[in-house]
C-alpha cells in the first residue's frame, strides 16, 4: 500500500483540528495535498468565535498559523477556501454538528470521495460525566451519523489506550472490544431518555460499579461508551469503521523534533525531575505510562485511513466479480503505544536515572542537583508536600505581593524586573498549582503498568510499501524511549529557554520606552500597585492557590504591615 497515493485520491472530513493531534494531521494531509496536486478537498469542523469573522479566518488565524506549518505557508494560501474548506459547526450540537444546509451540498456531494476522522473529544479529565457524554458520546454518534449521510468511505475514530483502565495493574489489554464490561450503547440510550441528564445515583453507579474498582475519570468511561456506540451504529450503516488507541501523545520526535500544542503533557514532569524541581512522586516508580509521539500517532492514524481504503477497493473489486453486495460492516482496532514493547525496560524510575546525568550535561541555568523519590504511601505523600510547598507558600504569597508592589518595574511577578525573591515565589506557587493537577489528574496513569498489545499496528506497519514505511513512520519498535523523551524534553528546554530570553528582552525595551517617554509616574503607580495588592490580600484571594483560609491570609497581611511600620516607622 502506498499511503500517497490512495488517500490523496480521496477527501477528508477531519474534527479537531484545532487541537494538537489534529493539527499535525492537518499538516499530514495537507503535504499529501500538495505532492498529488488534484481537487480533492478537506474539510475542517471548527466553532465559530466572535473574535473571528467566520471559520475560515479562525482557521487561519489559530490552526495554519501554527509554526509547523511554515514549510509549506506558501501552498496553503492558495489552498484556503479552494481544497482547504473550514465547516462551521459544533460537536456538541445534534442534527449533524447544525451545519448549513450550503456546506451539507458540499460534503454530500457525488464527486466526493470522503473519509472521515473524527479527532474531537474533550480530555479534561475531572468534566462532569453529563458534559463528558455530551461530547464524547453524543459527539461521535453524531459524526456517524454525519458521515452516513455524506457516503462516507470509511470512518476512523480516535479513542484513547485508557479505555479499558479499570483492568489490574500489570493487565496486557487486547486489541478488542471488551463487551462484558460495560453495555456502551444501553448506557447512552438510557442518557438520551433521560434528557441527557444522569442523576447523581445513577453518575455514581456508572462511576463505581464495583467496590475498589472505578473508572478513574469521566474521560476514560465516555470513550469506552463512545468505542462501543460507533461500532454499533458503524455496523448497522455497513460503513467501514477503524479505531485508533491512542497513548499519552506527546511532542514530535523525527518530524519537528519537540513540536507540541498545549501544556506538554508528561514531558515537563520529565523537565522538573531533571532541574530538581519536582523531587517527589506518589507511587513506587515502576509505572509505565504510555507516551507516543505526535508524529507518530498521526502517521498511524494515516495508515489505518490508508488500509480501509485499499480493503473497501479490493472488497468492491471481488465483489464485482461475484455480483454481490459488498460487505462494509466490519472494524478494526489499532493500539498506537509503546509499552508493551519493553516491558522491563521502561518506567519512571529508569527513566529519570537515564535523563538527568544527561539533562545535567547540557548546562541549562536551570538544572538543579537531588535526585527524585517515590512515595508510595498517599498519605505521608501529602504531608511531604503540605511541608514542602503549601507552608512556604503560606508566608510567602503576601511576601511576593508585597515585594512585587513596592520594587517591581511592572509587567507581572515573573518579570526580570522584579526581586529575585518575588520571582522564586511565583515560581513556588506556579509550580504547586501544576503539581495539585498533576496528582488530580495523572498520578492514576503515571503508576500504571499496562501492557497494550500491538499486533494489528504491527501487521498494518508491514502492509505498507518501503516508500511509506519511510514517511509515514509508526513502527514504535524503532523508539528508544528513555532516549526519546530525554532528547525531547532538550529541546523542549532549549525552546523554552530562547522564548523566556526574547520575552525578558521584550520587557526591557517596554521599560526603556516608558522611562525615555516620561508617559507614566513609576514611583506614583507602584503606591497604587500597593493598595490594590493589599486590598487583593486582604479579601483572601489565595485561597484556591494554596488551600488554606482566607483569615490566615488576613492575619498574615496584618502582620507584615506591623512589621513594615515598626521597622520604617
């Protein structure tokens, strides 16, 4: 199989563009659009804001003006419009995303030869399940129902590695539908009776089904509903159907080495452990999270959009010679991980003893010496971290905003400008709130130690011809992971380092601006800044920061301002 050739013979219909495995998909599609130079078109699902005009500026201005796109800027302008076509719309409304009945003759028409991809889903792991279901569920039944009514020639759903999670520890999950575990389609039936509105009994049942053994979050429950909807309804419409397994998708790794949208994901908790910021962890270190490279999970992704091409042709092609109905109601799971590749050879503690000797090496201002424990205890876990990090925090908010209102210059409690010890205490405070969510949201997943078999990724891998094996590269075997994320998180650092020196010189010249022009009164505004900080402190903001009362923060202000008076009074 040729992946240039078969899916740029077709036209794409793609939700979620605007996220990050959609973008590089985007990117993906559009360098195939641009080697087999034809008519066929793709289409992008995107919301309409009211900072933009309509989808086609929003998707200008937030998806292809993103860096990776920068190889190919020029081809993409006359793309626009043309072969490139944003589709307003929203996966959360019903009666198909409530597109216009103007873009519906585009995407049903006859000359169209479309395959979808539906990308969409929200991971906010702590959403309410009804919100979850909405998107989620509701979401990707919608877009089959889409895509049936647009002759669809094949539709691939991207659902997540974690959505069996509830298996034991140390559990091999198949590529499979596992039906006994949960009925997904009874389950959304029963939410669409319900008005889409699951009472609180009911969220509780489905969340906890079993004593010791819960759905860790809203996120993996709905894509298991979500997997088992699609394949029912994809059988029913004998529409071709292929799910994608995804891991904990990071930054790029061949293609744009260390490229990523969003926060990063696991590899920043590699970028604190190495500068000796993050020095402690809930668990025994023997977790394997599954970490995949964007790159290649999209070309995966293509892969799996290129075999469903080729097997509905070559169905057609031995059907024609029967004279029968060609059979389209059958689906295949693919599992795009890395784990169970290297079962002993890959997890938290390895990992963090491989990258910080190296990470150390490269002489970042940042990097720090210490080393990271794991706590297995829950428990002692909190209090290591209420000593810490909360205490510090206790007396060091109203330092900092004291300390930021009377000797900064401006532009914020990171700023160059501002004291060293303002700066160190953001940076505390920063740091505690990326770690509450890290430990609210990960620490289920960092120790988990699943093994998730590949044998369809692998027998889809070697279907490919030498051509695209090459370009379109998903063969995870090739993957030294250690080597992976420590080279990533390099030049993740390095990007960091570059952003964070443009932006201090940014604000040096802002300043240099303000004195030369004589425009504002610094003296006069850092009294001001005093007040409104003061007046900050005592009405208790602080309180979702770093958990303690808003009288604590009251009693703490006071006496630093008795302080301030004794000593310069």
């Amino acid at each position: 199989m040729n992946v240039n050739d078969l899916l740029g013979s077709h036209d794409f219909f793609i939700t979620g563009a605007s996220g990050f495995i959609g973008t590089f998909l985007l990117y993906k599609l559009l360098i195939i659009r641009k080697r087999q130079k034809n008519d066929r078109k793709i289409f992008v699902l995107l919301r309409n804001s009211k900072e933009h005009k309509n989808v086609e500026c929003r998707l200008r201005d937030e998806v292809i003006s993103n860096v990776v796109f920068d190889e190919i800027r020029k081809d993409i302008e006359s793309m626009v419009g043309k072969t490139l076509i944003a589709i307003e719309g929203d996966i959360t409304r019903e009666k198909s995303f409530g597109i216009c009945d103007e873009d519906m003759k585009k995407l049903a028409s006859k000359d169209n030869k479309l395959m979808f991809i539906h990308c969409a889903a929200d991971i906010q792991f702590d959403r309410p399940l009804n919100v979850a279901m909405q998107i989620n569920v509701s979401g990707s039944y919608e877009c089959v129902k889409l895509a049936e009514k647009c002759n669809t020639v094949g539709f691939l759903h991207v659902s997540t590695l974690y959505a069996n999670s509830r298996m034991k520890r140390d559990s091999v999950v198949k590529e499979q539908l596992y039906e006994t575990e949960l009925n997904g389609v009874a389950v959304f039936e029963e939410w669409e009776k319900c008005n889409r509105n699951f009472d609180t009994k009911k969220i509780t049942q489905l969340m906890c089904p079993d004593e010791g053994n819960v759905w860790p979050n809203t996120y993996t429950l709905t894509k298991n509903i979500a997997e088992k909807v699609v394949i029912a309804h994809c059988k029913k419409a004998k529409m071709p159907l292929a799910i994608t397994r995804l891991g904990i998708v990071s930054p790029c790794y061949r293609e744009h080495p260390g490229w990523f949208v969003g926060n990063g994901g696991f590899v920043f908790v590699g970028i604190g452990a190495a500068t000796g910021h993050l020095r402690y962890f809930n668990g025994d270190g023997r977790g394997r999270p599954d970490l995949v490279p964007v790159d290649f999970t999209v070309n995966g992704i293509l892969g799996a959009c290129t075999d469903m091409i080729a097997t509905k042709q070559q169905q057609e092609q031995e059907e024609e010679q029967k004279e029968e109905e060609p059979q389209s109601d059958t689906y295949c799971i693919y599992q795009l991980g890395i784990a169970h590749k290297e079962p002993e050879d890959w997890g938290w503690d390895k990992l963090f003893a491989y990258t910080a000797p190296r990470f150390r090496a490269e002489n970042f201002t940042e990097t720090a010496p210490g080393y990271v424990h794991f706590i297995p205890n829950k428990h002692l876990f909190a209090c290591v971290e209420w000593i810490l990090l909360d205490l510090p925090l206790l007396f060091g908010r109203p330092v900092e905003w004291f300390l930021t209102s009377c000797c900064g210059g401006g532009g914020g409690a990171n700023s160059e400008t501002q004291p060293k010890l303002s700066r160190k205490i953001a940076f505390l405070r920063k740091a505690r709130e990326k770690m509450r969510w890290l430990n609210e949201n990960y620490t289920y997943f960092m120790n988990g130690r699943w093994g998730f078999d590949h044998t369809n990724v692998v027998a889809l891998f070697d279907r490919l011809d030498e051509s695209s094996k090459l370009e379109f590269d998903f063969d995870v075997h090739s993957i030294c992971t250690n080597k992976y994320v420590c080279e990533t998180i390099i030049a993740v650092m390095k990007k960091w380092q570059a952003h964070k020196a443009m932006k201090a010189q940014k604000e040096k010249e802002r300043q240099e601006l303000l004195l030369a022009a004589g425009k504002k009164d610094l003296s006069q505004q850092r009294i001001i800044d005093i007040v409104k900080r003061l007046g900050v402190s005592l009405g208790g903001i602080g309180q979702s920061d770093v958990g303690y009362p808003w009288l604590v923060s009251l009693i703490v202000t006071l006496l630093l301002l008795w302080l301030f008076f004794v000593v310069f009074g």
